[in-house]
C-alpha cells in the first residue's frame, strides 16, 4: 500500500486539480502550472494521511477479497480448487469494494481537500481571507479531518461515499479479474507462481483498466470531496452529475482520464508486487520457523 501511494501521489494530485480545479486546461498545462506555483511540494499536498493508513485500507481489500474468495470456493468444494471461478473472483471484488468504502471515504476527504488548498497554512492568510478560494484553511490532515467532523460531523466526514460506492464497487471488479487473467496469461506453463517481472506487469494493467472503468464517477466523487473547502456547491452526488453535465456537458465526465490510467499502472504494479512479495516473504518464515 506504501509502494502505491509513493509510486502514485503526484499524478493523483494532478489528476484531482483536473477534475475538481478550474483553469488548469490540460494535464500539460495542470502540471506546469501547479510546479510553477507550488514547485515539486505541491505535487506531494496530502500525502501523508493516506501514507499513514494505506496499510489499513489496503489490509481490508486484498484480505476481504481472498477471504471471500477462500470462503466461496470452500463453499462449492471440500477444498479449494487450484483457480479460482469468474463467478468467485466477481462475487469477491464486489464484496471488497463495499467494505473498502468505510475506511477509504474519510482518508480519500481528507487527501482531497488538502490536495485543492493550493497555498500554506499560516494564521495570517486564514484570519485575511480563509474562504477565499485557492487560500490555506487546513494546517495539516488531523486537523483538517477535525474542522471537517466539528462543522460537518459524521455525515461530513463521509461526504461523497456514495459516488465513491458507484466508484470502487465496478472498479476493484475491473481490478482484481484483469490482475488474475493477465497474471495467468503471461506467467510461463509449468510455473508454480508468476514471476515478479508478470505481477508488475498484470498489476499496471489491471490498475490502468480499472482507473479508465470508474473515471467518470471518480470525477464526481472528487468534486463533492473538495466542494465544501471554500463553497458548498453541491446537495448529492445526483446534483453533482447534473450540474456537472449542464454546465460543461459530457466530457466532465471523463476530466483527468488520461493521467487516472497512467498513474494506474505504476500506483497498482507497485500494490501488487509488495502485496505478493510480502506475502511470499511471509510465507517462508512461517515454514522456516514451522517446518
């Protein structure tokens, strides 16, 4: 999960100016624009949140998915067959992208509203001009996750989950299938497991296939996330997708989708590579210490 964020935080702040900033045109020019006026930190604003509790989130995916996955194939056979079923692999990532949401919306909030503060925290811009947009409010995720549960509480902190379900639910589908089928069809016959070199390439495919899937809605959930720093603008996701289509038409809809499947594949090779990695390492020191 470390590997992830670290391999994808940069393209990931610029993917979110795209979808929920103004005048920032391309992602050239979104780029250019945020190095001119924030230099290389901006590209890293609201890292440390979800570096802190990646762990957690990603603990939660990959272990309810192989949980269920294990629990499904346990239920049809005595034991589970060597490859799993389409049908269990399906059932398991849908299972995943529910549960995900719980933990993931107030992390991805926080990640958001730090990414849209385009200028530093200081005492005298917030008493000058904190509802200003593009001026400091948040001196850091405790204590933006704080005034976002002081002033909004609880429904607050999860705004924006449902687009974030209608998100993850199709997503991790689209992520954890492709990752198995190219996993299969590029690992050698006669291999035990694939290779280091065939999970990179599966988990950059996966993760550039499954950001191109649930870009349209990762878009909506951006925009209500990162309403609310300086405006309300929008009542629900619904509201947000209609404003959102009337105002700038149907493209909105597919803002950022471009650098959402290029920062997929580096971000989710590198989830899948510790992932497996360390589940192999793992693995082997329980057989070393429990022969």
């Amino acid at each position: 999960g470390i590997a992830s964020v670290v391999a994808g935080h940069p393209l990931d702040t610029v993917k979110t100016r795209l979808q929920a900033g103004q005048g920032y045109g391309n992602t050239l020019k979104c780029v250019l624009t945020v190095y001119r006026n924030e230099s290389v930190t901006g590209f890293f604003k609201g890292m440390s949140f979800p570096l802190a509790s990646i762990g957690i989130y990603s603990s939660v995916v990959f272990g309810v998915y192989s949980s269920t996955l294990r629990f499904l194939s346990q239920l049809r056979h005595a034991e589970p067959p060597a490859a799993p079923s389409l049908t269990d692999m399906t059932v398991a990532s849908l299972v995943a992208g529910v549960l995900s949401v719980g933990i993931g919306t107030p992390v991805e909030l926080v990640k958001i509203r730090l990414q849209m503060q385009t200028q530093p925290y200081s005492k005298e811009s917030v008493k000058l001009k904190s509802t200003v947009p593009g001026s400091a409010v948040y001196r850091g995720p405790i204590h933006c996750f704080r005034t976002i549960l002081q002033k909004e509480g609880i429904a607050g902190v999860y705004r924006g989950n449902v687009a974030m379900l209608l998100r993850d639910v199709p997503g991790y589908y689209a992520y954890f299938i492709p990752y198995a089928m190219f996993c299969d069809w590029i690992t050698p016959d006669g291999s035990v497991s694939p290779n280091p070199f065939s999970i990179w390439v599966a988990g950059g495919v996966a993760g550039a296939v499954s950001w191109a899937v649930c870009t349209p809605m990762d878009v909506v959930k951006s925009r209500l996330q990162a309403d609310g720093v300086y405006l309300n603008q929008y009542k629900g996701t619904l509201d947000c997708m209609l404003q959102s289509y009337q105002n700038e038409g149907v493209k909105v809809f597919f803002r950022g989708l471009t650098v959402n499947t290029l920062r997929g594949f580096p971000s989710s090779a590198a989830m899948f590579l510790g992932y497996e990695l360390s589940l192999k390492a793992m693995k082997r020191c329980q057989t070393e210490t429990n022969p």
